[in-house]
C-alpha cells in the first residue's frame, strides 16, 4: 500500500510540473519545475526498484539525471545574472 501512495505521488509531481510547463506557469528552468520533477521521477525510480522492474529503473533514473542537467543549467545562469 505504501509503495502505491509513493508511485502515485510521485506520478502526480511529475505529471503537474509538466502541466504548469506546458501551461506557461513555469518554465524549465524554474526552481518549483525542476523540485517537482527531480523528486518525483526519484519516488518513482524508488517504486521501480522496489518492484524490480528494470525498465522502469532506468527511465525514471535517467528522467531524474536530466532534471540535475536543468538545475545544473539554473545554477549557472543565476551566477551569470547576478
């Protein structure tokens, strides 16, 4: 039970930073986006792994390891503004 409250709570980070994306809330770089997606793509990894499902595993570690390129990427342009 609890690893289906962690798959569904990490699905719905996942699927809302996408939304407010998509709805022009927020953009890529923006701290709530990138939090939003990096901690659910890592519950859902968790989930994955738990489950032992390899696919899964890698997509949401790799889904997690391109949101870290995008903090990466706010890290360097807010050193460049200010």
């Amino acid at each position: 039970m609890l690893l289906q409250v962690i798959s569904v709570l990490g699905a719905l980070m996942v699927l809302s930073a996408y939304g407010l994306i998509q709805g022009g809330v927020w953009r890529e770089l923006d701290a709530g986006y990138l939090a939003l997606n990096n901690v659910g793509s890592l519950l859902l990894g968790i989930v994955a792994i738990e489950d032992e499902r390899a696919g899964f595993i890698f997509l949401e570690f790799a889904w997690a390891g391109l949101g870290l390129v995008g903090v990466a990427r706010a890290v360097k342009a807010r050193r460049t503004a200010s």
